[in-house]
C-alpha cells in the first residue's frame, strides 16, 4: 500500500499531468500572453503611424527627412561620418 501510495505521488507530482508540468504550462500561457499583448501593442503603433503618414504632412516631412535624406529647396544636407 505504501508503495502504490507512493507512484501515485511521484505520477501526481512528475507525470503527464503533474504538477511540474501544469507549472511549466502556466509559464508558457504568460509568456505568451506577454508576447502577445506586446504585438498588439506594436500594431497599435504601427496603425497610428499608418494613419498619420495619411494625413499629417509633419510625419510624412519627418520620415522623408530621416529615412530618404530629403531636403526642402534652399537647404544644404550636410553628412558627418564618423572618422574611425
């Protein structure tokens, strides 16, 4: 009796669905319950970028600036690259 007491312990505590798996399966579900609140997050981002690259001249000046390297006529681009 002990004995059977004792696989049902150790089955109960590192079986199939024992106690060590239920607690990893847990950790999975958060991280990925992390993982996709920090998606929608960036969708979110990415969605008001989007919108405002639609409609606001300010954003689409700024990406042509950063991104493409464009200047408004009359200004001079000047590039300073690092000497090492």
């Amino acid at each position: 009796m002990l004995f059977t007491a004792c696989v049902l312990l150790v089955n109960g505590l590192f079986g199939e669905r024992g106690l060590t798996e239920t607690i990893r399966a847990r950790r999975t579900y958060a991280a990925a319950t992390r993982d996709v609140n920090d998606l929608k997050r960036e969708n979110e981002r990415l969605r008001d970028l989007a919108r405002r690259l639609r409609t606001d001249p300010a954003t689409i000046e700024a990406v042509a600036r950063g991104q493409l390297g464009l200047v408004r006529e009359g200004e001079i681009l000047v590039t300073i690259r690092d000497g090492r």
